[in-house]
C-alpha cells in the first residue's frame, strides 16, 4: 500500500489557487457565521446579549482550538504521508485524529462544570452578560466530539490537496447553523440558548457528511483501517509529539485573545461589544487568508515527504507572495466598508460609535498578521511543531509585556498590543525558518 516513488507535484500559481481557493471561500462562511450570531442577538437593543455570545463563543474557542492539533496535526503528517506515497499512513493518520477526538469531545462533556467554572473564573463580564454567557455554554457544550471530528476531518482533506471537500464540509456546517440561529433566536425567541443549539446540530450534520465522504475516500485508495496501523509505535509516538506541541502552542495564542476580550470586558459592556464586532472583522480577513496558508500547509507537507528543497522553496515563495496580495485587498476593504458593516451587526448607538472609534486598528490587521500565518502554515506542514511552539510562548511573553507598557492607553493600548503580538510572532518564527530550510534535502 505504498507507492514506490515520491509525490510532489510542480508549485505554481494555478496549483497554489487550486488549493487555496475553496479552502478561502469555505474559511470566510465561518466568521461570518460568527457575524451573523453577533446580527441575530444584536437585533434585541440590549449590548449584553452581543457580550454574551462573544464572551460564550470566546470560551469555547479557547476549549476546542486547544485541541487545533487535530486540523493542524492531521493537515501537516497527512500531507507529507502523500508527499512520501505512503497510503496506509494516509488512512490511520485520520483514524488517529478521529479516535482522539472521540475521547477529547467525552471528556470534555464529562467535565463540563469544571471546565464552564474556570473559564467565567478568568473572564470578567458584567453579572448580565456572565449569566447570558452560561446559558450559551450549557448548550453548547454537547457539540464537542462533533466539533472536533470536524477539525479532524477538515485537516485530512486538506493534507491531501482535497479543499473542494472542505469547501462541502464548512458550507454544510456554516449555512446549517446560519439557518437554525435564524429559526431559532428570530422566529422562536430562544435568544442566546438558540444561538448555541443551532451549532450543536450543524456541528453533528458535518460530522455526518464528513464521515460519509472519508470512508468513500478511503475506499478509493483501497487504504483501509486496521488497529495495528492505527496504533504503530513510531508513527502513534510521532503523532502525540507534534500533537503535544501544537496543543501547547494553541492554548498560548488563544490566551491572547481571552487576554484580549477580557481586558475589553474590564471596560464595560459597550466597549466589550465594540471589540466583539470588530473581531469579527478580522476573524473574516484572518480565515479568508487562512486558504493561503493551508495552501501552504499541503504543498510544504508534500515536499517535506518526497525530500525536494526546491519545491519546499516555491510552495512558500507562491503562496506568501498570493498571501501578502489577498491580505493588502482586505485591509482595503475593511477600511472602506467597516462603518456600514458595524450597522449592520449592532442596532446600539454607543456601540456603534465605540467600534468607529477603533476600526482603523481592525483594518490594519491583515497586513500585519498575514506573515505570521504564512509562517505558522510553513511550519505545520514541515511538522516542526517543537519551534512553533517555542516562538508562541516567547511571543505570549512579549504581548504581555507590551500590554502592561500600554495600560495608559486604555483600548487603545490593548488594540496596540495585539499588533506587537502579530510582529513578534512573524520574528520568533522567521528566527526558525533558515535552519527548517537547510534541514529539507536536495
């Protein structure tokens, strides 16, 4: 079930945009999923039902993309299992993701009261929007094992060059859980508890599909599981390390966002809201040039496997250079169209004027942010997961301190942090990049 020779196909720009662009479209459905709950709850003139849901969404982005490992890990040993023509490691690569995300989303359902009390512990909303938000988290806590199959799924497909089956993927979860908050907040009144059953149930719709889909794919490549593939020493050893290490460096860039919300929660309810809109316009720069960089992911996992240098080199020249374009498009965009797509997500006037105030730092973001996601899509695929790791908790650091220095600058100054954090983490990484060159074989 091995081929006998490498694969790696040329890296040009049609090839780059062959991956890149379903994976660009299915990213943008997510955030604006987000945007269209922010829509929803921002219909009741009330800021506290939007704090509630940022505050419920950021809690779980900080629990399930702890466990981004099964996107990210997967992407990158799968990509480099077809750059090597490995087909078994194909099948048990996503065998193994699946499994551990089985146990993941029970054990985390299982501990939901810890796991819902320390988070409201860290975040410092008002007594409202704390209650809101744990209505929101009672729900959608059940969405776990189906959340993360789907990071496991997602990943998989796209280790294999096949994003037009992602694109499928997102658009079942994301226009399915448009719909259900639609149904459930408008036209049934269930407010923020309808926002998280709505994920609940597109979560589990995708994951079905998904299923469906793999083991039609697995059946193509005539690579079926077997326990002794799924659990081979070297292989199951190799998975948990670069597993282990993004986990680590996952929870360290999400503490920057909960850092973030919360230091915006300690200024109040309107301007937790202002920078929960404005959020969501970065979220959608930040996933749409995403594509770019799983773009990246598989082609240098690919090369990675078949040991070609010169490929390694062109998949990250291209898809940067694709990268830099897309993010200078964004921040355009988000410069010239932010004001009315703030009135569209909040009927609130102070909120509406709050998010004014600080759109330019939002717009901005792209163009800074965009090489440090180019840089963490170069080094999944090269599974050099210890090095991202490393410059992650070195880059925490950094915010930190920058936050701390800031503090008389008010929002301002937090807005200003997180611009330090995107270039430390272009700095730490580009630290890394000449020896994972060097260390790719001719």
């Amino acid at each position: 079930m091995t081929s006998p020779t490498p694969q790696a196909g040329p890296v040009t720009h049609r090839a780059v945009l062959a991956i890149a662009l379903p994976i660009m479209l299915s990213n943008v459905s997510t955030p604006l999923l987000g945007a269209v709950d922010t829509a929803v709850v921002g219909q009741i003139p009330d800021p506290a039902y939007i704090g509630a849901v940022a505050l419920g969404s950021l809690v779980f982005t900080f629990v399930f993309w702890a466990f981004g490992f099964l996107h990210m890990g997967t992407t990158g040993l799968t990509a480099q299992a077809r750059g090597a023509g490995d087909t078994a490691e194909l099948a048990a690569s996503l065998g193994r993701s699946l499994l551990i995300a089985l146990a993941a989303g029970l054990a985390l359902i299982s501990l939901q009261w810890p796991v819902r009390e320390i988070a409201f512990a860290l975040i410092d909303g008002s007594p409202r929007v704390e209650t809101l938000a744990r209505d929101y988290f009672d729900v959608r806590i059940w969405a776990a094992p189906a959340t993360l199959a789907n990071y496991a799924l997602l990943g998989w497909f796209i280790g294999l060059g096949r994003t037009d089956i992602g694109l499928v993927l997102q658009l079942v979860l994301n226009l399915t859980n448009m719909a259900l908050d639609v149904l459930f907040v408008l036209g049934l009144g269930w407010d923020v508890r309808g926002v998280a059953l709505g994920t609940v149930l597109a979560e589990m719709a995708a994951a079905g599909v998904g299923l469906a889909l793999a083991l039609r794919h697995l059946r193509s490549l005539a690579a079926p599981w077997s326990w002794h593939g799924l659990l081979r020493g070297a292989a199951l050893r190799r998975t948990l390390v670069v597993n282990g290490d993004i986990m680590v460096r996952s929870l360290a860039l999400i503490f920057v966002f909960v850092w973030f919300m919360a230091q915006g929660a300690r200024q109040g309810d309107v301007r937790l809201a202002a920078n929960a809109v404005l959020m969501q316009f970065i979220s959608v720069s930040a996933y749409f040039l995403d594509g770019l960089a799983f773009a990246a992911e598989a082609m240098v996992g690919r090369a990675i496997g078949a040991g070609r240098r010169a490929v390694f080199a062109a998949a990250a020249r291209i898809t940067t250079l694709w990268a830099v374009a897309m993010a200078a498009l964004a921040s355009l965009l988000l410069a010239l169209l932010g004001g009315p797509c703030i009135d569209l997500l909040t009927v609130d006037p102070g909120v509406r004027a709050a998010a004014r105030d600080y759109l330019p730092w939002a717009a901005g973001a792209p163009l800074l942010g965009v090489w440090a996601f180019q840089l963490d899509g170069i080094f999944i695929g090269a599974t050099r997961t210890a090095d991202m790791r490393r410059a992650m908790l070195v880059s925490l650091a950094i915010f930190l301190l920058a936050w701390w220095l800031l503090r008389p600058w008010g929002n301002h100054g937090l807005w200003a942090a997180l611009y330090v954090h995107y270039l430390a983490r272009t700095a730490t990484l580009s630290w890394y990049y000449p020896a994972l060159l060097r260390s790719v074989p001719h």
